[in-house]
C-alpha cells in the first residue's frame, strides 16, 4: 500500500501543478484478491487519476481457461454482476459480485485509460490500458458436523460442532443470534458449548464459527414452544378513547399464530381483524398488539386473552381492560372542592356563634392602661375612716 502511495503522489502533483497539461492514467488504488464460500459476495475497488480523467473497465479470466479475458458489464451473469462507477475528482469504480460459485473463480482485472481513442474500432490507441489484476477463489463450504438433533424443552444438553476438513484454524466463537457468547484461540476442529436448561431464555440459534480464511459457520436451533406474556397484566383507559393491550413471547422460533379472544361468563369468544370495526389486530413474529377504537364501560370492560402458537406448542396469557367514565377525573378535584367548603362553614358557623362581648382571657385583671401606665387603684380609704371613729367612740 505504501508503494501504490508514493507511486500516485507523483501523479497527483502533476495534475495539481499542471492544470493544463495532460497526465497518463495511473492507479491510485488496485483491487486486492479474496477468497469466499459459494453462496457468498465478493466486493473489488479500483481508483485511477490522470488528466483527462481515466476510464475504468472490469475484464474477467476464468481459472479454467487461461487464454482470454472476457469484459464485464452491470447486470452480467443474470444480474450477479453490479459495476457502481463515479468520475467527479479520480475515477472510481466498485465491482459487486453476488451468489458466487466455482465457475466464478478466476483473475479479475481493473483496466484504466485516458487516451481518446480508447475505444475506437479501427485506430490503435496512441498509450495502452493500464492494468492492475486480484484473484477471487470460490470454494466449496468444508463440512461441519452438528449435534444434537433432538433437543427437549426442559433438558440439560451440549451443542457440539466438528469440523472434519482439514484447514488451518486461528480461533473459535459460539454466538447466540449476532451476539459473541463464548470465544477462544484454540484451533481444535471439535468445540462444544453447554446449556444447563433449556428454556424460552435459552432457545434461540446459536452459530460455531471457526476463525479460518474465508471463516466457516454452522447453525444449530435450540427450541421451544411458545412462552407467551402480557405487556401488563392490567389495563386502563377512559370512556370514548383508545385501549392498547399487547402480549409478547421472548422464545425461539417465533409464534406462527396469534389469536385474541375475551372472557364472558366463562365463555372465550374470539376477536379477529373484522368481527367489529372498532377492534385492529397487528400481530408480527412475537409480538400482538389489540386495538380497541372507543371504548365503552358496558361493552368493552373485562378480561381478554392472547394465545400464541408454533409447530412445538402453545401458550397464553390475559389482561384485564377497565374503562372509566370521562367525569372519573374530575372526582378528586371536586372531593378537594367538597372539603375545602366543608372547612369554610365549620369556620363560619363557630366565628358567629362566639359571645359579642366575650374579651380574650386576662383583659379584666389587667393593670395597666392603654397608654402603658399603670391604672389607678380602687380606694378603700373611706371604709377605713369609719372603723377609725367607731374604735374612738368606743
């Protein structure tokens, strides 16, 4: 890559500096060879730079005939072939190669030219098309024995894959879905993962990979029946509005069929897109969703049911629906209402029935004025007088 670098950096000084000036087409970067499964893609990328900018062209040499290249257009190959080229700073261009198979292995070939007569039928072009070549090899899937086959819900049970070609192996990987749950660096053909119980948590599809180029996977399905639940087991809504009540399954494969129904006097009666209007059922994979358009207290209120089924079994769950009047809102503020007026009377009615002249306590006994002083004492001097001259008579 550092050698494609100092090689282009001539060539881009040169349209930088010279404007005017023509350059010959160079690659600024060339396709590199890969190796896939049949089955797989394939992507190669080639960049050229010169002035006039370059065209890009794809050829193609088969491995078994090593005489002539072939040019490759978009849709070639029954539309397994797809070109995305773009011409706006260098010239650019991306070969797609899809659903690959052994006759598509060969040498590929990224042809770049800037001379005008390029592509004329009887002159010779005046510079040659420059080329840059990557090899893609197709090969056959290697063999990965699985195990078990038969797998019990409820059962303790070790997934074991063994890949009997021989081929050099970096590392190995047990994924559950997209996600890595066990890896190492061992390169042993035979890995082996446990699972303590098989449960709705546990099903799903788990991949050993081993690490070798191109890498080579198998698939193993660990499943169960259906492990249905409702989103809340309880729903409310108010009279005239929109309820929404959902079940869900978080086991592997998914539900095949859902099915709705509601529970009157023991009786199931099954609610499906259609029986009313105002009832919409969207169900998809693990997940049911029941809509119920305006909702009414006599009608609408009660117990539903979704059940969930695939090709191991069956399970459901309920929900109970309770519509309330528009006016249930309104009852706590009118209770606050109720009390607060309740208080006001209670405090009105002891405010008119205090005694006019009742003073607060102490007023009577008190012995200073209004001004601060102190207020004058009754006299007892005359009674006083009196005994003084009866005890003088006598």
């Amino acid at each position: 890559m550092r050698g494609i670098g100092f090689v282009a950096l001539p060539l881009v000084l040169l349209l930088l500096c010279g404007r005017g000036s023509q350059a010959s087409a160079g690659f600024i970067k060339s396709p590199l060879s890969v190796v896939r499964l049949t089955g797989q893609d394939a992507e190669l990328h080639c960049e050229a730079i010169g002035r006039p900018m370059p065209e890009i062209q794809w050829w193609f040499e088969p491995d078994y005939n090593n005489e002539s290249f072939s040019q490759l257009w978009d849709g070639a190959r029954m539309d397994r072939v797809q070109m995305n080229s773009t011409y706006v700073f260098h010239a650019t261009s991306t070969l797609y190669l899809m659903e690959l198979g052994t006759e598509d292995s060969g040498t590929y070939e990224c042809r770049a030219s800037n001379d005008p007569d390029r592509n004329h039928l009887s002159k010779s072009p005046r510079i040659k098309w420059i080329r840059s070549q990557a090899n893609v090899i197709v090969i056959d899937p290697p063999n990965i024995v699985t195990s078990p086959t038969d797998i019990e819900e409820g059962s303790h049970v070790v997934l074991n894959c063994n890949l009997t070609d021989q081929i050099p192996i970096a590392g190995r990987e047990w994924l559950k879905g997209d996600k890595v749950i066990q890896k190492d660096d061992d390169s042993s053909p035979v890995m082996s993962y446990n699972i303590s119980e098989v449960n709705a948590e546990k099903s799903g599809q788990y991949t050993c990979k081993f690490l070798t180029t191109p890498e080579v996977s198998e698939i193993i399905n660990v499943t169960v029946s259906p492990h249905v639940v409702a989103y809340k087991k309880s729903e409310h809504g108010n009279e005239g509005d929109t309820g929404v009540l959902t079940c869900k399954s978080n086991s592997f494969p998914p539900v095949d069929n859902w099915v709705w129904y509601k529970e009157e006097d023991g009786v199931h009666t099954v609610i499906a897109n259609g029986t009313d209007e105002r009832f919409i059922i969207k169900s998809a994979g693990n997940k049911t969703e029941l809509r119920v358009l305006k909702l009414d207290m006599k009608l609408d209120q009660g117990v539903y049911g979704c059940n969930g089924t695939n090709t191991f079994g069956g399970a459901g769950a309920t929900i109970a629906l309770r519509v309330r009047s528009r006016l249930a809102a309104l009852w706590p503020f009118l209770g606050i209402v109720a009390e607060v007026l309740i208080l006001v009377t209670i405090i009105f009615i002891y405010e008119k029935r205090r005694k006019p002249d009742e003073a607060p306590e102490g007023s009577e006994n008190s012995s200073f004025d209004e001004d601060g002083g102190s207020a004058p004492l009754k006299s007892n001097s005359g009674a006083n007088h009196d005994n003084v001259r009866q005890r003088n008579s006598s």
